[in-house]
C-alpha cells in the first residue's frame, strides 16, 4: 500500500495586494493606545507628572495589548 501525498499549497502570488496589518491586529492596538492613553491621562490629572503619567501609561499599553489579543479571538 503505498501513501499518495497531495502537491504543497501554491503561496500567494507576490504581486498580491496584502494588508499591512490584519483587522484583529489594528483593533488590539487600537484599543490598547486607547486604555494606555486614558491611565496616562487620568495619572497625569492625579499626580500631576508626566513622568508618573509615563510609568502608568505605558505599562497600561502592554498589558492591555496582551490581554486584548487573547480575549479577542483572531
């Protein structure tokens, strides 16, 4: 008994229009530069330093990003 294999998947030809970043990508960075925005802003409001307002903000875009790609399926 012999195994028949099917031929490999053709790859997509380079002339091809592809989008930069997928909709599931643009959302979550979307949404993340959004939250990580209004912790920087509301910390600023509360402290009054930018760099307080930096040192929230910031973290709040990463974890946010992290989260927000796994809860929103691809």
């Amino acid at each position: 008994m012999t195994a028949t294999s099917s031929p490999p998947p053709t790859p997509p030809a380079p002339d091809a229009e592809q989008p930069l970043l997928t909709a599931h990508a643009a959302l979550v960075l979307l949404m993340s530069i959004f939250f990580g925005t209004v912790i920087g802003v509301l910390t600023f409001l509360s402290v009054g330093s930018v760099a307080g307002a930096l040192l929230a903000g910031l973290p709040a875009f990463g974890v946010s990003a992290v989260a927000l790609h796994k809860l929103i399926g691809p």
